[in-house]
C-alpha cells in the first residue's frame, strides 16, 4: 500500500469524534518508536516532517524510512504532511517530493496575504492530489523556525470564526489549524491553561464537518519532565496542555492534534536515565533503543486519548 492523503481519515475522525496524532520524525528511531505503536494500536497514522527535520535528516533518508514504514504496514492507513510550510516554493518542493499532505503555515501575514498564499498552494496541490492544512490566528510558544505570541498574549490571538469561513470559502483549503489557546514547546504556560472550546465549538457550527487541527498539543507529560529534571536535565518550568482537554477537542471537530514536544521529552528522558544509571554504557544502541521503547509507549497511550487506537481500518481508502 503507497502513501494515503487525509481525507478520509478526517472524514471517520469528525464523524465519530476523535482524533488522529500528527507526529513528527527525524530520525530512525522516532519513526521506528511510533510506527510500532500505530501497528500494534491499529490506528490511522501522519507522520510530519518539519522544515528543520528536511534540514536535519535530508529528505531521502527520511523518505526511505517512512517508505519501510509504509511497507511493513499494509493494513495502516500512512501520511506524510509538511508540518509548517513557510512559503508557496516549499510546499511545492514537498508536493514534488511525494508527500501527501502540506501544511502552509502564512499566520503571521495579514489575513489578505494568508488568503493569498495559501490559495496558490491550495491550487498546485490540489492539481497533483495532495491535501492542504492551512493556518489562522496565533500560537504562542516557539518551535524550531515557528515563533509564535507570547504565551501571556495567546488569548488575545484566537482564530476568529467568522474570519475562518471566510478564509476557508476563499483559500479552498481542506483543514485548517485553529489558535484556541494552545502553544507550541515545552513552555506553553504558567498556570494550567484552558482551551478556548468555544471557538472551537463556534467554527464547528459555522463550518459543519470542516475538520480542524491543534498544534502546539504536547502534554508535557510528567513522567518524562521528573525524569529529565532528576537525571542532570533543566526543565523544571515545563508545562504542557492537559490530557483531558486534548481528549475533548478530539470529541469535537478537531481531526488532528500535533505531537512533537513530548516525543522529544521522552526519548531525551530515557537517555539521560541510561547516561546517569550507565556511565560506562557508550553503544548508542543501549541509549537509543531506550529511547524508542518511550516513544512507542508514550504514543501507545496519546492513541487513547485521542481515541483513534483501533481505527486504521475504518481509515483506510476503498478504492
Ligand atoms: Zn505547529
């Protein structure tokens, strides 16, 4: 089975009211740690690669491994999406390079100017049979090239519903990220955040099955955080968004939840524990296996929070 768009696992996703995980890879083990996962919790998968992670990797290798994934799997439905396409030219080059779905992310431009952009690339995609995620209003927080708004100022840059109709009847995208209130990193909050669901729920009746996406939706999760934090780490000020709350944007119309901070908690976690318990220990294999064994655990679990665990055939194209 080649790679499949989203469409269809959007449309299962809205439908039955949860969500697919967006996880983004860099390496071997990061893709080895969540594709178990998926094929043992037989759930839709879309793996993401950032423009930093094509910067990192190099496409082909990241391509070879993600064609392996794809192999292996027959029975599991596999995306591979731009995460953060900054401009028209690098959303072309991936749509090129086979990827199924790409996200232009034009944010930060004025609402003309986003229109505009996301437009052509909705129509070059579109042309080639590739899916678009586009983006409005403001995240807070910062990951890798994508700065967003404080985090103190995250509230005062929610998507606007009635800009969204306008952009999405505009642009012809096919879902949309949604500022409501979550953030990108590790940092995302001071004090335990609160999702803004009713511009969820306001886009939801204004866009009827139009599936929305949340990024910046890493829990931070606590396990890792202690870990990192006991082991010689520095993050004692992470925080993350709630579990509960991811599950319930997934009950509404958010088809996708982006996952990338806590992939890099867990695996960083693991590593730090095997250096400070193994000091002699210098085969990356006894760290890095480790390490993909978190990962796999950790995406085990977020598939029940978002409730796609057992959903791959559902997902799965007809034709
Ligand atoms: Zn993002």
């Amino acid at each position: 089975m080649a790679l499949v768009d989203s469409k269809k696992m959007f449309e299962m996703a809205y439908k039955n009211g949860y969500a697919i995980g967006g996880f983004n890879v860099n390496n071997m083990e990061i893709t080895q740690g969540i594709v178990s996962a998926i094929a043992e919790e037989k759930a839709p998968l879309i793996l993401q690669i950032s423009r930093g992670a094509r910067k990192y990797a190099s496409m082909s290798y990241l391509r070879a491994i993600i064609d392996v994934a794809v192999a292996e799997n027959p029975d599991i439905p596999i995306v591979m999406h731009l995460d953060h396409g900054d401009t028209f030219e690098s959303c072309k080059q991936c749509v090129d390079d086979g990827f199924t779905s790409v996200m232009i992310d034009a944010s930060k431009q004025p609402f003309e100017e986003n229109i505009e952009v996301t437009k052509k690339v909705v129509e070059y995609a579109h042309a080639n049979g590739v899916v678009v995620e586009a983006e409005l209003g403001q995240l807070g927080g910062i990951e890798e090239d994508v700065v967003g708004v404080s985090t103190n100022d995250i509230h005062k840059h929610l998507t606007d519903p009635d800009q969204a109709v306008e952009f999405v009847e505009k642009t012809g995208c096919d879902s949309l990220a949604v500022a409501c209130g979550t953030s990108h990193g590790a940092y995302k909050f001071k004090t335990e955040p609160k999702l803004a669901f009713d511009v969820i729920q306001r886009v939801a009746e204004m866009l009827p099955e139009f599936p929305l996406v949340m990024h910046g939706s890493s829990s931070v999760l606590k396990e890792f955080k202690d870990l990192i934090n006991k082991y010689g780490g520095d993050m004692p000020d992470a925080m993350g968004v709630p579990e509960d709350a991811i599950s319930q944007a997934a009950k509404m119309a958010v088809c996708k939840v982006n996952i990338d901070t806590d992939l890099r908690m867990a695996l960083t976690a693991k590593i730090r524990q095997v250096f400070a318990e193994k000091p002699a220990e210098f085969d990356p294999r006894k760290y890095l296996g480790p390490g993909r064994e978190a990962i796999k655990d950790m995406v085990a679990h977020k598939l029940h929070i978002l409730g796609c665990a057992g959903k791959a055939a559902e997902c799965m194209h007809s034709n």
